[in-house]
C-alpha cells in the first residue's frame, strides 16, 4: 500500500475534541481520519446524512442549536465511555 501525506486546516478545538473521542476508542486522529475515508470509499457515500434545515439554507454559519444536537447525538454514541461530554460542551460554551 502507497501512502501519501495530505494537509488540511481544521478547527483547534475541534480537533482536540475529535482526539479525545478517537483516544477514548482506541485510536490516533489519524487513524480516525483513516477510517472516515477508507467509510467514504467502500460506500461510495458520506458515511452519514447531511441537510440544511431552513436556517442553514439561508445562513451557512450551523445554529447553536445544531450544534447542541450533533454534541447530544455524539453523547449517545459515546455512552459508557470515559469522555464527560456535558462537561466538554460547558467548558467550550464558557470560552466563547
């Protein structure tokens, strides 16, 4: 297998919030990214649903509402894990 190296620009606080999770599951950022394309590949799809709700269609900022129910839905997904993700979103409320 070939590999190649490829530089994207991603939020600081994103990325550290997407390490906690991928370390909480066993694995580096970059074995996540990994798996998100290698998912992107074999479906041949994006390996979950995007939509605008009529707010994004308008404005292409996400609500904080929307982003209230994708940290939610992560929670769900997350259960049982070590990442207190009620307390990860309160200390990202208050630094803003």
């Amino acid at each position: 297998m070939t590999t190649t190296n490829y530089t994207l620009r991603i939020d600081e606080v994103d990325k550290r919030e997407a390490e906690r999770v991928f370390k909480a599951l066993g694995m580096n950022l970059s074995t996540g990214i990994n798996i998100y394309i290698k998912a992107v590949s074999r479906q041949r799809r994006v390996p979950f649903d995007l939509d605008l709700n009529e707010q994004t269609a308008t404005n292409t900022r996400i609500s904080r509402e929307d982003k209230e129910r994708s940290f939610q839905a992560l929670g769900g997904i997350l259960a049982g894990h070590e990442i207190n993700l009620d307390k990860e979103r309160e200390e990202r409320i208050l630094s803003k």
